[in-house]
C-alpha cells in the first residue's frame, strides 16, 4: 500500500501528524505530490521530512521557490520570497543540499496504470481541476485523453474523486474505500497542511494498488500553533494563518 500526499506547504505540525498516522498503519511507502513549502512557517523542516521518500513531485510553490514565481497573488508571493530567504539562511551544508533535493524533482510520474503529477495531466505544475470543471466538458475531455488510467494530483487542495463520464465524488460520499475500476479517474488527494474543503483536518489518501482500492484519511493536528507561528512572521499574512482554522 501507499500512502499519497500533497500540499504541506511548510506546515510542520500537519506533516508531523500525518506522518505519524501514516506509521501507525505500518505503511512504508509515501508519495508526494508536490508543493512542500509556500504559505507555512517551516519549510526547512518540511523538506527535510520528505527527502527520502521513493517519490516526491514539483508543486508550483517549489518552483517559485527555486525561481520567480510566476501568477502568484501578492500573499503568496511574499510567502514564497520569504521561504526562500528561510532556505538561504542557517547551515549553507544544509541549505545546499535541500536546494539541490527541489531543483532535481521531476514533475510527472507514471507508474503502469497509475500517473502521478501535481496540478493535472495537461499541465503539471500549474492547471488547476476543480469540482466544477465537471460541467467543462472540453477541459475535462483534453485532460482525460492524457490519463491511460488513474492520474493522482494535488494542487487544489480540495479532495475527490472525477470520473470519465464528468462527476465529482467528495470524500464524503465515499463509504470506507473507493474501487477503481475500468473507467479513468482522476483523483485529487487533497492537502496536508492547508486543506481547502470546509474540514480543517489534514487529508491524504491511502492507495492498495493490489486490490485497486482508495481511502482518505482526515488527521486532526495543532493548527493553532501553526497559525501563531504565521502571526509572528511579518512577510506572512495573517490570512494563512488564519484560513487553517476554517479549511478554507
């Protein structure tokens, strides 16, 4: 089994957290699907605790991190510019070597059935797919003809599964586990550190590529101490700190 994650974004305690409930279910194998820091107070920690998992993707803020970013709103871009400071500061042995982990990920993955990217087939590092694309039948089309079976993305942070014939499944319509089939699907695995779907638990998502089953998983973790630690950063907005509290 695998366990699938996405969109940390510097959040310490929520990794920490999944993590831990990741180990308790004896599950070895993590993927992630990218954006290890933006947004959060510890980017340095975030990137350390992933290094060694068998596959971690590029998000968009790793990028605007190692680059300028690029379509960023002005909070987000304050939170990217000072995660790079945070990266060019303390031990520079150290510093380089988490420099050089983000410029050497790559931004897909395919595994059989099985593709792995950040924002969607299309456009790995940058499309987002929401739930209401389902009514953008050409988007949704485009997309699906580049998926050979499952595709497995972050990106917007909202969980749920997106079936060929154009419905979205949230994971509360999920009882236990959901059977992938012979129709492709494109599953969102939701985010660790700043969900976005009214819950403010942390989300991902276990994957049995044996009996092609998937289950989300929701940990609860200390976002307040998260968000005091956004409130004592000037260069990051209260609003970061803020939205965890809500899932939003």
């Amino acid at each position: 089994m695998i366990a699938i994650i996405s969109d940390i974004h510097g959040n310490l305690e929520a990794l920490e957290a999944v993590l831990a409930d990741i180990k308790q279910r004896d599950i070895t194998t993590i993927y992630c699907l990218g954006d290890i820091v933006g947004y959060g107070p510890n980017p340095r920690e975030c990137i350390d605790l992933v290094m060694d998992f068998p596959l971690c993707l590029l998000g968009n803020h790793d990028q605007g991190a190692l680059f300028d970013p690029e379509g960023f709103n002005a909070g987000a871009e304050r939170a990217i510019f000072w995660t790079r400071k945070m990266l060019e500061s303390g031990e520079p042995r150290k510093n380089e070597h988490r420099w050089e982990f983000l410029g050497e990920l790559p931004r897909m993955k395919r595994e059989g059935d099985y593709l792995y990217v950040h924002g969607s087939a299309r456009n790995p590092l940058n499309e987002y797919v929401f739930p209401e694309d389902i009514y953008n039948q050409r988007k949704m089309e485009r997309i699906f003809a580049l998926v050979d079976k499952y595709c497995f993305q972050g990106h917007t942070h909202i969980p749920g599964v997106f079936t060929e014939n154009l419905n979205f499944v949230s994971p509360t319509e999920i009882n236990e586990h959901y059977q992938l089939g012979e129709q492709k699907v494109l599953v969102n695995v939701g985010s660790v550190g700043q969900p976005r779907d009214g819950d403010n638990r942390s989300c991902y998502v276990i994957l049995d590529q044996d009996k092609k089953t998937l289950q989300y998983i929701r940990v609860d973790y200390d976002f307040g101490k998260t968000s005091a630690k956004i409130y004592d950063i000037p260069d990051l907005d209260n609003f970061l700190g803020d939205r965890l509290k809500d899932g939003r």
